[in-house]
C-alpha cells in the first residue's frame, strides 16, 4: 500500500497505535506513514470507523485498550497478510480464506438468530467488499 505524500516521497502503510485522549489506546489502525517528513494519515478506507470508534467512546473515564482488527476487517486482514506465519500464503487466499470463515459465522448466526451478529459480520464482509486487496496494492 503506497501513496504519493505531499512532499514528493511515498508513503506506506503500517499499523500503528492510536492514542485517543492519553486513555484510550487504539491497536492496529493503518496508518499512512512517511518516513522522510514523518507525516501520517489514517487510510481513507478505516477513516470512518475510526472516526465512529472515537465518537462512541466519548469522554473515556478509565485507561484502555481496542484492538481495531477487531473493528474493521481491513485491519484484520492486514495483520493477516503481515504475519510471519502467513508468508506461505497470497494475498488471495488470506481473503478467501477469511471471507469463508465470514461466511460460516454467518449461517450460524442465521441459525441461531442473532441479529446483532448477523448484522456485524455482513459489515464485516461488505468492508472487505469495498476494499479489494488491488485497491491497496496488498498482493
């Protein structure tokens, strides 16, 4: 994942840690970094749900911590692809695989019906939908 950074060098994304007002630490969010003038911006495709995270935390009374891969799939997939563990495998068949275990969830959650977990992984899968790994250059 590369973007061109407003002083002419490439960014790249990593997962970095988002510290929301010095309480709440938020793990894993990709992050477009430059490592010549040390800019970062948030991936336009997670913006939103970090934006929304924030706004439901509120004023945070207690020191914590989110992980966001378990917010975003983007996230998760990220840290997928970016395991150590994983370098056997493609790009396409970490989100082959990850969209079956998706699909899975939900004819249980279907068959046990929950419509709040059904409603959660369908987010799920419409945000690996609309975030295809060329989009992002992740294979």
């Amino acid at each position: 994942m590369l973007k061109q950074c407003p002083c002419g060098h490439t960014m790249t994304v990593k997962l970095r840690t988002v510290i929301y007002q010095s309480k709440v630490e938020i793990e894993n969010v990709p992050i477009f970094t430059c490592e010549a003038c040390q800019r970062t911006e948030v991936v336009p495709g997670v913006k939103d749900e970090l934006t929304g995270l924030i706004h439901k935390l509120g004023q945070p009374e207690f020191k914590h911590q989110i992980r966001f891969e378990d917010v975003h799939e983007l996230a998760h997939l990220m840290q997928l692809v970016l395991d150590k563990n994983n370098r056997s495998h493609s790009v396409e068949e970490l989100v082959e695989e990850r969209v079956n275990q998706l699909l899975d969830l939900l004819l249980l959650a279907q068959s046990l019906g929950d419509a709040d977990w059904l409603r959660e992984i369908r987010t799920r899968l419409a945000q690996i939908a609309k975030h295809d790994s060329r989009t992002y250059g992740l294979s």
